[in-house]
C-alpha cells in the first residue's frame, strides 16, 4: 500500500540531476527486442548473403575428402590431429561470416540505444537480485507481464503468419521427397528464408513498441515527488535558509565595516531622519568625492551618531540625501551629475576650517 501511494506521489518529471544519476548508475531505457531483432537479421543476412557459397566450398571440401580419402593418411595421433584441425578450420571459415553478423549487429543495437559506458555498479552484488521475494515481485509485476505479453505475441504472430505463408510449401516439400535429392536443398532453404523474414517482420513490429514502452515506462520510474525536488535542489544550490542567513551574516559585516569608515568621511549629508550618505574627500586621493557609508532609518540615525562624536559636519538636503542613496554605492566615487551640489557644501567645510587655522 505504501509502495503504492509512494508511486502516486511521484507526479514530477524527474530533473536533469536524477537522469544523469540514473545514466551513471547504468539505469537506462534499453529494449532488448531490438537484440532480438538484430540477432534475425544477421541470421537471415548470412543465409542470403554468405550461405550458398560457403555451403558449397564446405561440400566441395567434404567431396574431396570422401572421393580421395587417400590423400590423407591416418596411421599415427598427429595425422588424426591435422585431419581434424583441418575440419575445424574449414568450418570455422563457414561460421565466420555469421560471428562477424551476430557480434557487429549486436553491438551496433546497444550502440543505438546507448553508448557503452564501463558500470561498477551493475556488478555490484546487491540482495535483492538473489532474493525470492524481489523475484516473485519482478515475475509477476507490470514489467513482468509486458514481458509475457510481447513473448505470448510474438509466439502467436509468427506462428498464425508462418502457417499462412508456407501452407503451400508443405505440398511442395513431400513432392521433393520423391524427386531428385539435390532439389530438397534449394526447396529448404526457401522456406527457412520465408520463415525467417516472417520471424524478422515480427521482431521488428515488437523491437519498434518495445522501444516506446521501456523508454516510458524508465522515465516514469525516475519521475520525482515535490519533496524530492525541493531536496534536491537543497543539495544542489544550498539551504535556502543557510543561504538566507549567510547573506544576513555578510550584510552585518559589510554594515559593521561601514560604520567604522563614517570618522573618516569629510561630510554627512542628511534627509535629515530617513537617509545620511557619508562622503570623503581629499585631493591627494582621488578626483572626486567618495561615498564611504550610507544608511536609512536606524542606520542613517548610527551614522550622524558618528558623525556628531567625531565634529563632523552635517548637512541636511533632503532632495540630495534621496537620490545619492538610491544612485551611489558605498566606497564608489559620485557621478558627475552631483559634483557642484557636493562641490558647494565642501566649500562650505573648508571655508569653516580656515579661521580654526588662523587662530592656530
């Protein structure tokens, strides 16, 4: 039941993560129907392509074999030994065009589906491949019966369109039988390559639904629940609560480091409650004036604090307070859009300094 509803919930499509995990865990859509398939058409290439005439060099072998027996002599172990090597190797040149078939379409059908990728975790030994249980469970459920079912039509398919087809052969190979031997060949081999092509349509029609199904039913399989997303995404990109409160951290620090620049700042201009922006300037450093802090509200009301310990200035202009907030940030140089309202107010500094120097 709870495998059930488990199933249920998982109503998202899985993530490019979970897909990449699967393919690395060697999980992928393969259908072995289109082995199948390309298992019969290697078998029916070699019957048409390569059998004629390497059954005819393998009889003419025979032929002499039988016809000139004395050209090979068996008295001793090693002339039985080369007879036979030499039987083997005749016959191993007959089936090798067929090896060639098998093992080239067979891996030109895995290639198709999937690139082959070394798996460690396909050898792995794991229980439930051994366990009862997990095999019952496998036999009888969705999977299993998909199975049995392309089995069960592959078997009536072929077997209905093969009685079809080759009703009529039947009649001609009992005629053979009364004729000349040498016809029954070419009459068997004609009706293997009409069984065979029914065989290879059927394998095709089955290799083709195959494909659909089990690339279906893998992505269902690693279709994801909303939580598993969420977790995943927590892995991925972080906490978001972790992050929110790392950026809390970083956003008090750089608060902390700009309280401590405001004794630096040649003047503070004020909204004057809501907004302070605190400005140095001197010549020897840079061009133009520098925004060494900024606040609002609680902050604003730190900074003229600050400044009111250290005797620095304070202007109010609400106007110029507002935009340089929303315009400049901290430790950049103002814009040039600014430079004769500031220029007038650091005039004004300057200008209250210069008695104090006098009387010094």
């Amino acid at each position: 039941m709870s495998d059930d509803q488990d199933k249920d919930s998982k109503t998202e499509d899985p993530t490019g993560k979970k897909i990449q995990d699967a393919v690395t865990k060697g999980n992928l859509a393969i259908s072995s129907e289109v082995a199948i398939f390309a298992s019969a058409l290697a078998f029916y290439m070699f019957l048409v392509f390569f059998l004629p005439k390497n059954s005819a060099h393998l009889a003419e072998v025979l032929k002499s074999l039988l016809e000139h027996p004395e050209q090979w002599r068996v008295e001793t172990s090693s002339d039985l030994v080369s007879l036979c090597g030499y039987l083997l190797m005749q016959s191993a040149l007959f089936m090798l065009p067929a090896a060639i078939l098998f093992m080239s379409l067979g891996m030109l059908a895995s290639v198709g589906q999937h690139m082959p990728s070394f798996v460690l975790e396909r050898i792995r030994p794991q229980w439930n491949r051994i366990s009862p249980m997990s095999g019952f469970k496998r036999i009888f459920s969705v999977n299993g019966l998909v199975h049995f079912g392309k089995s069960l039509v592959k078997i009536v398919a072929a077997g209905v369109i093969m009685y079809f087809v080759l009703q009529n052969e039947y009649f001609k190979l009992l005629d053979s039988m009364y004729s000349d031997p040498q016809t029954v060949f070419p009459i068997l081999v004609r009706i293997i390559k009409k069984m065979v092509i029914v065989v290879l349509a059927c394998a095709f029609l089955v290799a083709a639904a195959d494909i659909f199904w089990t690339r279906h039913q893998w992505f269902s399989n690693l279709k994801m629940t909303k939580q598993e997303i969420k977790d995943e995404m927590k892995q991925s990109q972080g906490d978001p609560f972790v992050k929110a409160r790392q950026r809390s951290i970083a956003r008090d620090r750089s608060r902390r480091r700009m309280i401590n620049n405001v004794p630096r700042a040649t003047l503070i201009i004020t909204n004057p409650t809501h907004f302070a922006v605190a400005l140095r300037y001197v010549a020897q450093e840079s061009e133009a004036p520098v925004v060494v802090a900024k606040g609002q509200d609680l902050v604003a009301l730190k900074i003229r604090e600050i400044a009111q310990e250290h005797g620095i200035p304070i202007f109010e202009d609400p106007p110029l307070a507002r935009s340089m907030f929303a315009q400049v940030s901290v430790d950049s140089v103002i814009p040039s859009v600014f430079y004769k309202a500031v220029a007038e107010l650091i005039h004004r500094v300057y200008s209250a300094r210069r008695p104090n120097k006098r009387m010094r």
